[in-house]
C-alpha cells in the first residue's frame, strides 16, 4: 500500500468514525427527550379532543379511544368546564354524549380535554366542611385538604401532573363512611415548592412529603393510616410504605392504575410511541441518572415479597399507559395480600369513572375489613 492509499483509508475511516458518532450523538438526544419527557413537571392541560358542537343538552365530539370510553367524565375547554354522561350513540367519526351539567363558562367547538368531573374544593362542590394546611415540606410549602371523621385516616397522593382536585370525586363516599381524609400534595404541585431541579423524581424523593402528611394525620389523633395513590402517587405510596418512619400506622393501601414497575410502564410508553427498544433503555438509564435512585428500587412485581399490608388495586382493563397486566401480576405473587378490581372498559385512573357506586363499595368493605394497628 503506498502513502497515497494509507491517506485514502485514513480518510474513508475518519468519515466513518465521524458518521457512526453523528448517529451515536442523535440517538443520545432522542433518548434524552425521551427520559426528559417522563420527569417534566406539566401543568397546562392537554387539549388532546374536539368538541365539534353542542346539539341541546349534548355534546358532539369526534370519535377517539377516549372519548368512546363508558363513563362520566369532566369536558375542559380553555375557558369552561362541564361534565359529560355516558356515550348515547356512536359512529365511525362522531361521539355523542349528554353534557349533565355545565359548571363555568361557555362550551364551544373546539380543542377539549377529558378532566376531572369535580371541580372546586370539598366545600364548594360537596359542601363539605375543611379545613386548608399548608405543611412545611422540605422543598417548601405543601398546600392539603383535611375533611375531618373518625380515627382512620385516608390519605390520598394524586398522579402525575395532578393537583388536590384529583381526588374531589372520592370525598363523598369516603366522608359517608366516616373516614377522616388528608389530601395531600407534593414538590412541584400547583401551590407547592418546586424541587430543586423542578423536576418529578417518580417517587424516589416524593415518598417524603407524603411522609408529612403521615405524621401530619398522626399528630391530629390518626389510629390508623390508608394510604390512596393513583398512578404515580401508587408508586410513592410504595414507597413511603418501605420507608417512612410511620409505616407501622399504616393498616392498608389503595392503589389505583398504579406505577408498580417503572421499567415496565417506561418500556411500554416507549413501545406505544414508536421508539426503538434501544433508545428506550438508553432513556431508563438517562431517567436514573436524573432522579439519583436506581429504577429497581420501585419494581414491585419483584419485591413483591417484602409486601406486608393488605392492598386494594383497581385498574381499568384497557388502561393505556400504565398495563393492567402489572397489577395481575402483583395480584398472582401475592394473594394473600393483594385483592386486584379489574374494571372493564375503564381507561387510566378511570375506573371511578366507570363505575363510581362499585368503587365505593369495594373501598369501603376494604377499609372495613382492615385490622387496627
């Protein structure tokens, strides 16, 4: 080979270094985004539906997986609120539904979102009495509900991007059965000091400010403690379980469409996206890095074994981001401690919606049947 020729593979080799890096690079970016999306604080609601107009006391609206669910379901526009019943009739583009009440503002055609069906505080929608604290978290003030009852006290831990009205609709019944309810927030939420990085660590630093609310309700005479968590606010539950100081007042838990393995919820997002199976791993390691905690510290269908207090799970069948097929997994490793509700037809955390006299039921009998701490 002479000098000439060297120079030549040299070159061809540097390109393809050069290239191969190039892909490396933009796979990095994309697994980035990927990882950034999953721990971005959101608040802005997410007008995902159209509403295509209001024919009298029904909504029209163009036909999707969610807006064909069963159900009653909160309709958001950008300057009103209302609530939707059950679907009466369908076809291949069009939805019709009956708008039950209409809260606040004007419904027009248009971008909607399907939102929570209460709106307001426990007084103005239920005229339940309340009263508002403001707990000292570490990363600021934790603005919570206290609707006051017996010595058991439920507290409930919202999902991703929720706020305290997440968890309006569950008051009634939970009032009716003589509970006390703590309903709490966490860093990042609406009124609440951002983390440092404001970022959401999926239940790795979080599991501590429901820790204060656990000590809040022991501190004003709580017996016994049932933790509520809905999808993301199931894994912190988890976790304030395996860690809080207090977990030995707590008698049971409900767990609703909850983040039982984030790998597994992570991978299955991935997967509905679109994403390479690659770029979603490298997203996993990325999420670590960013949170500071190893994701196998929240994967419960392997430490299901260290579970040690009776669980209610309700999970709708169809449920699209977090799979029902973790819940019946926990359900099949462990039951003599998990009792799984599945609800068909129900999308996440979406089961009340579905059937909210059920839920009820099979919360109360749950937390009747738990023994005293």
């Amino acid at each position: 080979m002479t000098a000439a020729d060297t120079r030549l593979v040299a070159r061809r080799l540097g390109a393809g270094t050069a290239s191969l890096l190039g892909l490396a690079g933009a796979a990095g970016g994309v697994a980035s985004l990927l990882a950034e999306r999953a721990v971005t604080v959101r608040r802005r609601p997410r007008y995902r539906h159209r509403l295509l107009h209001l024919d009298g006391d029904t909504a029209v609206l163009a036909r999707d997986q969610e807006t064909e669910r069963p159900g009653t379901y909160g309709l958001l526009a950008p300057a009103a609120h209302g609530v939707i019943g059950d679907v009466v009739d369908v076809d291949h583009a069009v939805v019709r539904r009956p708008l039950l009440r209409l809260d606040h503002g004007r419904l027009l055609p248009g971008r909607v979102a399907l939102d929570h069906v209460d709106i307001g505080d426990p007084r103005t929608a239920f005229g339940l009495d309340h009263e508002v604290v403001q707990l000292a978290g570490e990363c600021g003030p934790l603005p919570a509900w206290i609707v006051p009852g017996s010595d058991t006290w439920v507290i409930c831990c919202h999902g991703l991007g929720g706020s305290l009205q997440s968890s309006l609709s569950f008051l009634p019944f939970l009032h009716r059965s003589g509970h006390s309810v703590l309903v709490a927030s966490y860093r990042n939420d609406p009124g609440a000091g951002p983390s440092p990085d404001r970022r959401y660590h999926l239940g790795a630093d979080e599991w501590r400010d429901l820790d204060l609310a656990m000590a809040t309700a022991l501190a004003r005479g709580a017996r016994r403690l049932v933790l509520f968590g809905w999808s993301l606010g199931g894994a912190i539950a988890l976790q304030a379980l395996d860690r809080s100081r207090h977990a030995g007042a707590v008698a049971g838990v409900v767990l609703d469409s909850p983040v039982l393995c984030w790998r597994r919820v992570l991978r299955h997002v991935g997967r509905r996206s679109g994403a390479p199976a690659p770029l979603v791993e490298l997203a996993l390691r990325i999420i670590e890095r960013r949170i500071g905690a190893g994701l196998d510290a929240f994967d419960w269908l392997a430490r299901a074994g260290e579970l040690a207090v009776p669980i209610l799970d309700l999970h709708g069948l169809t449920d699209p981001t977090v799979p029902f097929a973790t819940s019946q997994a926990l359900a099949a490793s462990r039951p003599d401690l998990v009792r799984l509700v599945v609800v068909p037809g129900a999308g996440h955390v979406g089961s009340w919606n579905v059937d909210p006299d059920g839920y009820a039921r099979h919360l109360d009998r749950f937390v009747a049947s738990l023994d005293p701490c």
